[in-house]
C-alpha cells in the first residue's frame, strides 16, 4: 500500500503562505532559527511583525502624530 503524502494542517488562527526570497537569506534564518530553538516560520513571523511595527511607527512620524 503506497503512502499519500499530505500537507500538514496549519495551526488554528495561521495560514500557509508562498514567499520566495534569496536562497542565502533562507539558510541564515534556518541556521539561526534551529540555534534558538525555534521554528523556521515563527522567526520569519517575528521578523514581519517587527518590520510592521517599524512602519507603523515610521508612518506616525511623518505625519506628525
């Protein structure tokens, strides 16, 4: 009997998403995601969540807020 490989289900809350970035970037945040411990996807998010912080506050400056 052969095996279907299926995709594991995304976490309830999370979706799945597509990015393509430069292939010596992907090997820097996989080596460093294992070195803390941590999975690959939760350093990515961390890394987009910080970013959106920066532009939001880079945003309220230029608008004098």
């Amino acid at each position: 009997m052969t095996r279907i490989k299926t995709r594991a289900r995304a976490p309830e809350g999370k979706r799945q998403v597509l990015i393509i970035m430069d292939q010596e970037v992907i090997k820097s945040v996989k080596v460093a995601a294992v070195e803390d411990d941590i999975k690959m996807s939760h350093a990515v998010e961390e890394a987009v969540r910080d970013w959106l912080s920066k532009r939001k506050r880079e945003k309220a400056t230029a608008h004098g807020a």
